[in-house]
C-alpha cells in the first residue's frame, strides 16, 4: 500500500475556532434581531461576521493557523 495521506489540520486550530465562534455570535444575533425587524442591529451582526473572518485569517498569518508556527497539534 501507498503511504498514508498527513491529516491536513481540518480547521483545528486557535484562528478556526476563534472566527468560527466569533461569526456564531455574530449570525446568532444578526437572525435574533431579523426576527425583531430591526435591520441597523442585523447589519452590525453582519459586520460582526465579517470581523470573525479577518480576525481568522490574522491569527492564521501571525501563526496560529492549522499549519503556523505557534499551533500545537493534539494527538486524537
């Protein structure tokens, strides 16, 4: 048999978790404000979201992404 493919992170990083819990927050809020019908407060949810994903992609650049320097994969 071929050698076994290396497991490519899956997301399980510090900057994943991080923007996925941050945009969580911000689409949590964003639907519970729609239901209310208060728009200004849902464009500040997608502007949440937004934020979640540049904070990812900063902490990724600055190290803590899947395959950063600073991210210390945890045996499964």
């Amino acid at each position: 048999m071929s050698n076994p493919i290396a497991d490519p992170g899956h997301g399980h990083s510090p900057a994943a978790w991080t923007a996925v819990i941050i945009m969580l927050v911000g689409i949590a809020i964003g639907t519970f404000f729609f239901f209310l019908d208060m728009p200004i407060v849902v464009w500040i949810a997608a502007a949440i979201v937004v934020i979640g994903a540049l904070v990812g992609w900063g902490m990724s650049k600055a190290g803590y992404g899947a395959n950063g320097s600073k991210y210390i994969a945890k045996e499964h």
